[in-house]
C-alpha cells in the first residue's frame, strides 16, 4: 500500500467513528428536545462550561506534552514511563478538583448556573467531562502509531453506548437532563476502564518523574492558555446565562451542537495528518515548510467541505430534528460553521514543535479580551445569534494574529491561492443564506443557491485534482472497512 493509500485509508476510518458518533446523536435530537425544555439544555450547557474549564486545569496540558513526547520516547520501557507518568498525575489531579467540586457544589451551581437546585449536575458533569479527558491519552496512543482502526471502534462503542443509556434514562425512567450525563459518563468509565485492561497487557505499569518532569515543562506553560482558553470558548454561554436567559443558552447549546460536528470532523482529520506534520518538521527542521504546505491543501478542502455542508443545510437539520421553539439555533449553526472552519489554521503545530507554548498562553489573552470585549455588547443587543457573531468575529481577528505569529517561528508554505478560494466560496455561501432568510426569499429560491455553492465547491476540488478518479477507485478498494484490530 502507498503512503498516500494508507492516508485516504486512514482517513476514511477515522471518519467512521465521526459520522457514526454525530449522526446518532442528531437522531436522538428530535427525541431529547420533544422531552426536555431549552432551560434543561441551558442548565446543562452552563454546567458544561464549569466542567470543561476545570477538567483542563487538572490536565496541566499534559495532552500536548504527551502526543509531543511520544514520538521521543518509542522504545517500550521509555513509552510505558510517558505514558503511566502522564496518567498518574493527571487522575490524580482529576480526584482533587471531584472532590473539591462535590464539598462545594452548591455555592458553585448557585454561582454558575444560578440555582443550587442543580448541584448534581454540575458534579456529575464534571465527572463525565474528566473521564472523557483521561481516555483521550489511551486515543493519543492510537493515533500516533496511526492505528486507526482501533482509536475508531472504541470512540464507537462510547458514542453508542453513551446514546443507548442517554436514552434508557431519559426516554424510560425519566431521569430529566441528568439522564443524558449519566448515560455518557457510563459509556466513557466503562470504555476508560477496558482501554487501561488492555494495555496493561502491552505496557507495564512505571513512574518516571524524569520524564514527567520533562514534559510538564512543555505542558504546564499551557495551562494558562487552557485557564483563558476555556474562558474564551464557553464565555458566551456563560454571558448568554447572565445577560439573557438560560433558556438563549439552550438554544445556542443546540447550535453549538449541531455545528460543532465541523470541528470534530476536522479533530478526526487532524488525526490523520498530525502525525505526519511533525515527522516532516522533525525530519526535516524548517526545511519542512514547504512539504507541510503542499501535503495540506487536501485536508484544508476536506474539512472546509463539511463545515459548508452543514452551514448550507442547518435550516433542514434544525427544522426536521426539534420543535418550533428550538428553530432560532439555525442561523447559530451557521455562523458556527463559519467560526469553526476558520480555526483550521489554528490547528497546526507550529508553536508547539517549535517550543514555544508561553506564546500560546499569551496569544489566548488576545483572544480572551477580544471574545469578551466584542461578545459583551453583541448578547446583550442580539442575545445568543449576537454571541455566535461576536463569537465568529474574535475568532477571525485572534486567528489572524495567532497565524502570523505561529509562521514567524515555523513558516509553512501554504498554497494561498487554493486556500483563497476554497475559504471565498465557503464564506460566500453561508453569509448568502443568512442574508436570504433575513429577507424571507422563498425556500426554493434558498434551495437553488444551496444547489449552486455545492456544485461551485465540487468544481473546485476537481480543479485541484482533490476530486479525481484516482482518489474514487483507492477509496472504494478500501471500503467497507470491515476488521477490528485492538
């Protein structure tokens, strides 16, 4: 099998687990939403907000010093001390915050989400959000030695399984929207605790403080970045709780959802390429730039073309799944879609390789004055389309900035042309369709220049030769994919 085979076949595994674990849930979504209110969405985005800020504090950024590091220590006594030291520490951390957060968890769900009557939820969310955080190093492993198939069949078996009980709770025993915590802090414990049986079998339990040490000196300059970071990617909601009502919070909860499949699709893509960027800086130092470049192009087209799939079709996602009540998120997935796409630039290595992650921490600053000085008056005038704008607005500024920046430490020759394009069409058409249902212009008439920015887009892939007969017969010799490997 070729290299560029096995990337299309890597590629094509590591979106399985995607498809597979957004489609579900968006089936769920016309359940779930005929049950609970936009206040109980509302409640739990909030209690999210608490959950994802204080479980990346208890990771010390030690995800990063650990996919960085792993490519430094193959041999197997070295990789089992990265890999048990990093664990060691972080669960311990985890502990510490569970157990400070349970001793106060109803100043704290008075304080965040405005009532202490929802104390058990902010608990056992930050429960579930940390759980999730620990299995995520046993992934790390599985997409550095590009194992595909594995890191696939287990996040799986956790969508599906979390789904299953989400619904067993919920629709059956009528838990409320703490059935939906439940059911996915099951999944994530149960597959957390069969990923550490299994590699016991391969890795022997070691500490290594040396190798530890190490790599919170890479990591733990990020943890500013993931104080201020957390702040900046949950601040809306939490503006939305204080200057709206938790209800607008629902709402942008369920965009937030629906286009947040465009990040994670890109996540999954950057599994694939991942690996291979840092094997060309470290192989081939600056020098590297410019084959970086080239090898990006594809997965720039690639994940664009799902953030504008569901930028053009959120009208139908949001119209079939929920209620009328639910129906003012579509304009947020759209301009969601639009945030997420524009942070594909923000996904690469460069400061990282380059070990400079105090510059990260300082280029999250930005971002955060930015987020809450445009995002204040922005909610407060529009509510929550007014966050997903300011959202989507600091987001372009702070990515200009942290894109010039990463390229003055490592310049990677992008292919600016192509990029142009495949960003201009992408913009053009989602902007196209907030203004034509601004206007109220006819749904046919939507329909038809959804149909044109499609067609333009595949025009455009077949122009770059991203879309050829060459790359259709290497994907249908790969397809199904029909093995399990652990």
């Amino acid at each position: 099998m070729t290299s560029k085979e096995k990337q299309i076949k890597n590629s094509l595994i590591y979106l399985l687990p995607v498809f597979i674990g957004n489609l579900i849930p968006l089936a769920t979504l016309s359940v779930f939403t005929r049950i609970l209110t936009k206040e109980d969405y509302g409640v739990l985005g909030l209690a999210q907000v608490y959950a994802v800020f204080v479980s990346g504090l208890a990771n010390f950024g030690l995800t990063v010093g650990y996919e960085r590091n792993f490519f430094q220590y193959i041999e197997l006594k070295k990789a089992s001390d990265l890999l048990y030291s990093t664990l060691a520490f972080v669960i311990s951390g985890f502990l510490i915050v569970v157990v400070l957060t349970y001793l106060f968890k109803s100043h704290l769900s008075k304080w965040i989400i405005g009532s202490s009557v929802h104390s058990n939820i902010l608990f056992w969310t930050l429960c579930s959000t940390g759980i999730m955080g620990l299995k995520n190093y046993y992934l790390i492993y599985f997409k550095n030695t590009e194992n595909a198939k594995s890191f696939a069949w287990y996040t799986i078996d956790e969508s599906i399984l979390g789904v299953v009980m989400s619904l067993f709770l919920v629709v059956y025993l009528r838990t409320g929207i703490i059935g939906i915590v439940w059911g996915q802090l099951f999944a994530s414990l149960t597959i957390f605790l069969i990923l550490g049986f299994n590699f016991l079998k391969i890795y022997p339990v070691r500490f290594n403080w040396g190798i530890l040490k190490e790599s919170l000196k890479l990591s733990f300059p990020l943890t500013p970045k993931i104080f201020l970071g957390v702040i900046g990617n949950q601040f809306d909601k939490y503006m939305i709780g204080l200057l709206a009502t938790v209800g607008g919070v629902g709402i942008y909860s369920i965009g937030q959802k629906v286009a947040g499949g465009v990040f994670t699709f890109m996540t999954a893509i950057q599994n694939v390429y991942s690996p291979q960027v840092y094997k060309r800086m470290f192989n081939l130092g600056q020098k590297g730039g410019e084959s970086v470049g080239r090898y990006m192009t594809p997965f720039a087209y690639m994940s664009i073309a799902v953030a504008l799939l569901i930028s053009l079709f959120s009208e139908e996602v949001i119209s079939l799944l929920t209620p009328k009540s639910y129906h003012g998120a579509i304009d947020i997935v759209i301009v969601l879609s639009m945030f997420y796409g524009s942070l594909f630039f923000g996904k690469q290595p460069q400061l990282i390789y380059a070990k400079k992650t105090y510059i990260s921490s300082l280029l999250t600053v930005v971002s955060i004055v930015l987020n809450v000085l445009i995002n204040i008056p922005f909610i407060m005038k529009w509510g929550a389309i007014g966050a997903a704008w300011g959202t989507f607005l600091a987001g372009l500024i702070s990515g200009v900035i942290a894109f010039v920046v990463s390229q003055h430490y490592y310049k990677i020759e992008w292919e600016y042309k192509k990029m142009g394009f495949i960003f201009l069409i992408f913009f053009v058409s989602s902007l196209s369709i907030i203004l034509l249902r601004d206007f109220a212009v006819a749904y046919l008439m939507r329909l038809v220049v959804k149909g044109i920015a499609l067609a333009c887009y595949l025009y455009l892939g077949v122009r770059l030769e991203i879309i050829s007969m060459e790359n259709y017969h290497m994907i249908k010799k790969m397809v199904p994919i029909n093995s399990r490997t652990s």
